[in-house]
C-alpha cells in the first residue's frame, strides 16, 4: 500500500495509491500521515480500515496536485557521501564514519512542485535518494535488529543541493543542501 498526499499546497489531505493505481482519498478517516498519526498507530487504523477494500474511499481526480508523502516532518536528517562514487566525483575520500547534517523541513515537497534554487547558484545538483520515514521517537535502541520497529515506510527522495556553497564556501553543509 502507498501512502499519497494530495491537494493544494500547504491544504493537503491523505490518501492512498490503491493497487489499480487509482488515488483515494481518507480524509474523512485520517487526519493527515504526520508524526501525530504514526505515534497514534494511524498505520493499524488504516488496516482495519480497508478490510473492506478501498472502493468505499473516493476517487481524487488525475489533475489534482500530488503532496509531499507526509505533513511537514519534525526533522529531516541526511546522510551525505553515502556512495562511494558519489565520493569519488566529488572528489572526496570515502567516510570513516557518517557525515550526518540535517535539512529544513519545509524543503519537503510534492514531486511536481517548483524547487527555490538559491540566488547565484552556480552548481546546483541533484541526487535521487531513499527516504526513511521515522514512525515514532527512538533513542538508543538495544539493537539495530529493532531499528525497523521504527520505521513507518519509505520514500523516494530527490536531493538537490548547490555545490559550490556547500564545498567551495568554509562553513556547514546546511547552506548548500537546504
């Protein structure tokens, strides 16, 4: 199942791809897929939900604009030079250990939206990335084997950043990535 936003920018609503690929809307269901929601158990709500199959739900018109997958995040954390390749054309040596920095999370948006790029951005780029999305708070988890326990799916993520501010200019990668 896949879970889809939909709606005018900044007055989305959830809803699923169904397995005809047709989009429907919960809204009248769920709130909105958000962290209140997966902490909620949103996930085992809408299991029970379609039980009775997803013809109950209404269709949303093709035209209407995809949202972000969810409501603003709490926090968006990235991983950077997370392959080794992409060390390699940047000309970096391959981590020790992971180079972690964090993004803001009204950068998120829907996969048809319209992207600021920085004035006098010089070398923008992009990155397709998976997107982990977090389903509740954890902190020093026992084990990694339970790390997934967390986890409320996935996203594909388009990363898009300004080389030339992140490593050309002395300072933080958050100015060149967010």
């Amino acid at each position: 199942m896949r879970l889809i936003r939909f709606g005018p920018l900044g007055n989305e609503r959830p809803g699923i791809l169904d397995a005809a690929g047709d989009r429907r809307d919960l809204s009248v269901n769920i709130a909105d897929w958000n962290g209140d929601c997966f902490k909620q158990e949103g996930l085992a709500a809408l299991t029970r939900l379609l039980v009775d199959g997803t013809d109950q739900f209404p269709l949303v018109a093709d035209t209407t604009r995809w949202g972000a997958p969810i409501a603003r995040p709490g926090k968006v954390i990235c991983i950077g030079l997370n392959y080794s390749d992409h060390a390699a054309e940047s000309g970096m040596p391959i981590p020790t250990e992971p180079i972690v920095f964090m993004k803001a999370s009204n950068t998120v948006v829907g996969p048809f939206d319209d992207m600021l790029i920085p004035r006098r951005s010089q070398k923008t780029d992009w990155e397709v990335e998976l997107g982990v999305i977090v389903g509740r708070d954890a902190s020093y988890l026992d084990s990694p084997e339970i790390a997934s326990e967390y986890i409320a799916g996935y996203a594909i993520s388009h990363d898009v950043a300004e080389r030339e501010f992140q490593l050309e200019r002395g300072g933080q990668w958050t100015k060149g990535k967010s």
